[in-house]
C-alpha cells in the first residue's frame, strides 16, 4: 500500500472536537463579572457624588444657586394720559427708573468686605438723595431678596448709579478696589407728570408713592389708566444680568388714555382770575366753573388756592382736593334765580307783575330786611330781581301756594329738578351734594331765608348748572368732565351722552334770560359790571352769609357772581364764588364780579363765539303806584 496522500489534504489529523462538528468557545463569565463589577463602581461614584451634593454640601450648592439664578422682574404699565379737549396733555408719565437691591449680595462671604452695606450707603446716599443710615439698613438684610432703595428716579439717576458699578467691577477685577454695587439694580417704571404745575390740579387729583391715583380724576378712573403690568424673566449669575442664556418676556399693557372736557386756555385764564382775586381779597378760597350751555361739559373748574401735583409732599393735605366740588356752602343771591323760575312756570306772577317791597317785612320771629335799608320800593318782578331785593323775593315765593306748607312744597321741587340736593352726575371723589332738607323739615326761619339762599347749600358745579340750565331753554343738561377715551388699541370712544331733564318751559327760560340780562343792564341792576361790549350778558350777584367751616356758625360772607353769553344765542356759563373776603368790599359784584367778566370775556374769544347782532334794553324794573 502507497503512503501518498491525496493533494490538499493536511497532513495534521483532525482534533477530536472537530471530528464531532464544531469549535468549543471559551465561557463568557469573567467577562460578565468585570463588567458587572464596574456598573458598580460605576453607579457607588454617582451615589456618593449624590449624597454629597445633596447633604454634604447641600448649603454650599444652595449658596451657588443663589448668586446664580432666574430673576423675574415686574416690567411696570405706562399710565394713560390726560389731555384737555384739544388733545394738550395734563397729566402724562415719563420713564422712570425704581433703585433695588439683593441685600445677600452685601453679605460678608459674598462681596468680601466687612463692611460693604455702610461702603454701598456712602456711595448711593448723595445720588439718590437718601440718608446713608437709611440705605444701609435696607442693605443689612440678608434674609430678604429684595428691597427697593428709592422709587421713581431720572433715568440720569440711574446712569450715575451705572458708572459708579462699571468703575467699582473695574477696580475688582483689576485687584485694586472692591465691588460694593454689584447688588443694586433698577426697574423700569414711569414718574407721573403734570406739564401744567397747578393748573386744574383740583380736577386732576395725583398719583400717590405707589404709583395709584390718590385724589381727583387720577383715583376716580385709576382702573382704567393703570393698565395691566407684565414681567421679565432672566438668568443672574453674581449679580450680573447673563444675556446670552435667554429671557422671557410678558408685557405689559398701557393704560387707557382720557380725555377732558376741559379747555387748557380757558382753566389757566379762570385760575389766574381766581388766584388774584382771592389773594387780593385776603379770602381763604374761590373757585370758578366755566361751563358750555348745550353739552354740559365744564370748560373750566379752577380753585384757589391750588397745589402742584407733582410735589403733594409740600402741599397742606386739606388742600389736596376739589373745592368747587366738595365745598358746600350758602348760595344767596343767586339761587334767587330758581325761585322766579318756580313763580314764573306756576304762572304765580309775570316779570311785569308789581310787587311793594317794604323796607321790613314782618315773618315767623323775625322781621327781614334787604342789604340795606330804603323806603318803600315799588318793583316789578323783574326788578325784585335786578335789584336783587330779599323782601320782594319772600313776597313773590308766596304766591307759589294758597299756604305756606303748599309754597314750600313747589319751591322745593323745582330747587331738587334745578339739582341742588343730589350728586352732579360726575361721581367725582369727595363730591358733596349739598344740604336740601324736605320742606316739612324747614324751620320757621328757612321757611323765608330759602327762596333767597340761605338755609340751604350748594357746590359750585350745582351753582353753575342752574345757570346753563336756563341758558339752555329749560332742560338741564348733567355736567360732564371726561369727553371720550382712547384703548391700548388706539380705538377712540366717545364718552356716553349725559342725561336731560327739562325743568322748565322754554318760554319760562326765556323770560328768565331776560330778567337777568336786565340785572346787568338797567343802571339799578347788581350785575352791570357783568357787561361785555359787543355781547349780551344775562347774570345774578350774590352776598351770602357764610356758614364757619370750624364754629358751625355764621362768619363773613360768600360773594358769587353768575351768569351767561351771548343772552341771545347762550354758549358759555360762568360762576365765581370767593369765600370770606376780609380786604376791601365783600359785596358780590366787587368781588366776583370782574373774576366773571374777565374770564366770560377770554372764553367768549378762545371759542370764536361771534358778537351780538342787537341790544336789549331791559325790562322795567319799577311800577309808579300812583298809575
């Protein structure tokens, strides 16, 4: 037998295993283990890392965390503005910034210093104009996050703050100083501002410290100029804004903007009117009210004294409101006016109708007299007007019943449709209505002293709404002070329409305008100061007794002056009334009548009204008892 083998064979003999089929793999158990082992040691590093973070140095980390953290900061609405009716702005805001502070970021561990509270006061004290103990102990404390150091600073307040950081971070990082500031910020925010100073304050009201309408139309609509804040978020790392790690904004929606029925021109010329004339008159106070006839809406409502808004810190607080609006005083002379109104409309009497006035007249445990003593006078009604007479006045109320309890009924009535007793309609804050007792109330002495002014109370806004309600034809229009708004939408909206009521006939109201033009033009008149060349004028004086705020007793006087122009085609009421003159006369048509002609005169002009077309006379003011 051969021993050559075959070609491509090996000459090795298989291995046993391979005879059966296969290889044999080594066991995959160490390798099972080795892994296993160093998933463990593995999951023990994260385990220990864990509890140290989370109780080893828990405080440590917290501590990181909070230098290093997320920031929201309010991100304040603008105010609407308050412009007059021409759109000139008497109220606005303007940027504003409020100073804060992270009282930890004056800690000790945290800026290095022993002191850096006291360092930091030193250094804001004289930009903000604070006291550096004051700052200081808003820095000193650490378990607060926030404090606010001064509000409503200049954004070059603010940037002066921002130098003194940029130069500090400088000096730290340069070794040759330390960082004290790095803990103060600002907000962004708005200061309230009146372009105007005092003008129309009483009307405007202001803003308090925390940015609220604290008085006047300011608190009044504060909902709806106050808008809607939003906020900021923010990443801070060591008191420092980080901008490349995002923010995220909500923002906020300004107020509503509101406009007044108000003219500028015509409440500066009605202020300064006033401002004279009781500073002249050594008063303690006036007001003016401009009025238009047809719309109701108040041209003017000026007060003296006034104060600045913007500085109600400096301001006597008494002073801090709307006198013409919440003064409630004795109207005399004026309110006379109402009473024709009832005679005339009851048909009781007519403006020629003869009335004796006596120079006594005998009534309830008194005897009444006019202003001053004179001989019997033979009036007509109209001239019981002009004359301004008391006595003939009481004569012509009885007629307005078959009783005295009936008269006081009637009368009282058309004094309620005229307005006196119930609120204007304005809803302003701190508006009285007056004091109107129901007539079963009156008092022996009322029962007389009402149809001439006294034994009741008005405010000046009720005073002059009697006057446009005649000027008006008879229907009394409820004054207004605000003409329409404009939205964050910019949308305007007019103002809704005011309520009218008539009070009396149209022809009643004309005989009334000419029973007041003849006060102003018959030389016997209290009113002829009241006269304006080229216009009609219809008005009434007023001399009141006056109620003392302080005793609840009579003391001095109030002096008014009222009327309307042009009598034929009326377009504007005014009315002035100065409180307790105590230098030269105190007589109403001395006193308040040159405040009416001045600013009837300046309002007539600033409103383009053209002159009359033709004079009236006047109607006759006495009667010859012989004939």
């Amino acid at each position: 037998m051969s021993d050559a083998r075959a070609p491509g064979r090996s000459h090795r003999e298989p291995r046993a295993g391979a005879a059966r089929g296969g290889l044999r793999l080594a066991s995959p158990r160490p390798r099972l283990r080795l892994v296993g082992l160093g998933l463990t040691l593995v999951m023990i590093a994260f385990t220990a890392r864990l509890v140290q973070v989370q109780a080893v140095d828990a405080a440590s980390y917290a501590e990181r965390a909070a230098v290093n953290r997320l920031v929201e900061v309010p991100l304040a609405a603008d105010r609407g503005d308050i412009t007059d009716r021409n759109g000139t702005a008497m109220a606005t805001s303007v940027d504003a910034y409020d100073i804060t502070a992270d009282p930890y970021l004056f800690t000790r561990k945290q800026t290095g210093v022993r002191d850096a509270p006291a360092q930091a006061a030193a250094l804001l004290a004289p930009v903000l104009g604070a006291e550096e103990t004051e700052l200081a102990q808003l820095l000193r404390t650490p378990e607060s996050r926030y404090v606010v150091l001064a509000r409503k600073q200049t954004p070059q307040t603010w940037r002066q703050i921002q130098d003194l950081k940029t130069n500090l971070a400088e000096q730290a990082a340069a070794g040759t100083g330390d960082n004290v500031l790095a803990g103060v910020f600002a907000e962004e925010t708005s200061q309230r501002v009146y372009p105007g100073g005092d003008l129309a304050a009483g009307v405007l009201g202001f803003v308090n410290g925390e940015g609220e309408g604290g008085g006047g139309l300011e608190a009044q609509l504060d909902a709806e100029l106050t808008g809607e804040d939003g906020t900021i978020t923010y990443a801070q790392s060591g008191g420092r804004r980080v901008p490349t790690a995002g923010e995220r904004e909500d923002p906020p929606v300004p107020g509503t903007d509101i406009e007044l029925t108000i003219d500028r021109d015509i409440q500066w010329a009605a202020q300064d009117a006033i401002t004279e004339q009781v500073e002249a008159s050594g008063a303690d106070g006036g007001y003016v009210v401009v009025q238009d006839t047809a719309t109701g809406e108040l041209l003017a409502v000026a007060n003296a004294p006034g104060y600045d808004p913007s500085d109600i810190g400096a301001t006597d607080p008494g002073q801090l409101g709307n006198p013409a609006l919440e003064d409630a005083f004795e109207p005399g002379s004026t309110s006379k006016v109402i009473t024709m109104a009832a005679v005339l409309e009851e048909r009781a009497a007519t403006t020629g109708t003869h009335v004796t006035v006596p120079n006594r007249l005998p009534r309830a445990d008194r005897n009444f007299a006019d202003d001053h003593n004179h001989g019997t006078y033979y009036l007509t009604l109209a001239g019981v007007l002009a004359k301004s007479s008391n006595i003939g006045t009481i004569l012509a109320a009885e007629e307005l019943g078959d009783t005295q309890a009936e008269a006081n009924e009637v009368l009282h009535s058309y004094l309620g449709d005229f307005g006196l007793g119930h609120p204007t309609g304005l809803g302003f804050p701190g508006e009285t209505s007056g004091i109107l007792a129901d007539p079963e109330d009156w008092n022996a002495s009322q029962q007389y002293t009402i149809p001439f002014g006294q034994g009741l109370s008005i405010n000046a806004v009720q005073a002059a709404s009697v006057y446009s309600a005649i000027a008006n034809g008879g229907v009394r229009v409820e004054p207004s002070l605000v003409r329409g708004t404009t939205g964050p939408d910019g949308r305007y909206q007019p103002a809704p329409g005011p309520e009218r009521d008539r009070v009396v006939s149209e022809a009643t109201a004309t005989e009334l305008t000419r029973m007041l033009e003849t006060a102003v033009t018959n030389p016997e008149g209290t009113a002829n100061v009241g006269q304006i060349p080229g216009y009609r004028v219809a008005a009434k004086t007023g001399t009141a007794n006056r109620v003392d705020p302080e005793s609840g007793g009579y003391q001095g006087y109030t002096s008014s002056f009222a009327g309307f122009a042009p009598a034929d085609n009326p377009r504007i009421t005014v009315y002035c009334a100065v409180q307790n003159p105590t230098v030269g006369s105190y007589y109403g048509s001395d006193v308040c009548g040159p405040v009416f002609n001045e600013v009837m005169e300046f309002s007539l002009k600033a409103l383009h009204v053209p002159p009359t077309g033709e004079e009236f006379e006047g109607l006759p003011v006495t009667f010859d008892p012989e004939r």
